[in-house]
C-alpha cells in the first residue's frame, strides 16, 4: 500500500484550523531516569482514560536516546485542556516528573486535518 499525494479528481480542502488542540512534549530526564519518567507519564495516560475531552495522549521514547521521552496530546478544546490542567496543580506525579528532567519543551500546533482521530 503506498500513500500518494496527487489524487487525480481530488480537490484538497481549504485549510483552516480545527477547534482541537494537538500537542508535542519533549522531556530531557536526568542520566538514567528515562524509564522512571516514562512510567510515571504512562501513569498519567491512565488517568486520562476518563476524560472526555483527551483524546490521544502517547508517550514515547526516543529510540537513539533512551533519557528523552515524548508525549503526543490532542485535545478536543482549549477548555478541555485549561480544565485538565488546573486539575495538575499540586500533583504529586507532576512534582515527580519535573525532580526527573533536566528539560521540558511544550510546543503547541494547531490541527489542521489528516488522518487519525479527530482529523475530519
């Protein structure tokens, strides 16, 4: 199966953006506590397996540097994400996970379509 970008007859749609907000985490661990951060994000991904308004929330490794740990998020509003994070105020996962890293990079994008969930 291949994945082709000119469609005869196809017309791409205009592109805008959709009210869910996707996000990228990169988390940079201290020497050794990869595994350790990992786990406890996973933990959090279980949490969120009640909240409606999370709908993918990945964690990942970086398979050439075991320390770095990504996390994948989309969320299905601006509300949704504001609500799910005043509810990490104070948490102790959270206070764990920042003892562990020696770099956090949030970067935010604005979802414009493709194929996954939430992509239509």
């Amino acid at each position: 199966m291949s994945c082709s970008f000119k469609t005869p007859g196809l017309r791409r749609p205009t592109v805008g953006t959709m009210e869910r907000i996707a996000r990228y985490a990169k988390m940079t661990a201290r020497r050794g506590y990869g595994g350790e951060v990992a786990d406890l994000l996973l933990t959090a991904a279980d949490g969120l397996r009640g909240d409606p308004g999370c709908e993918l929330y990945l964690v990942h490794r970086q398979a050439d540097a075991p320390d770095t740990i990504w996390v994948t998020e989309l969320w299905r509003s601006r509300a949704d994400l504001d609500a799910a994070l005043r509810g990490l105020a104070g948490d102790d996962d959270v206070a764990a996970v920042l003892g562990r890293i020696e770099s956090n990079e949030m970067i935010e994008l604005d979802l414009l379509g493709g194929k996954g969930p939430a992509a239509h």
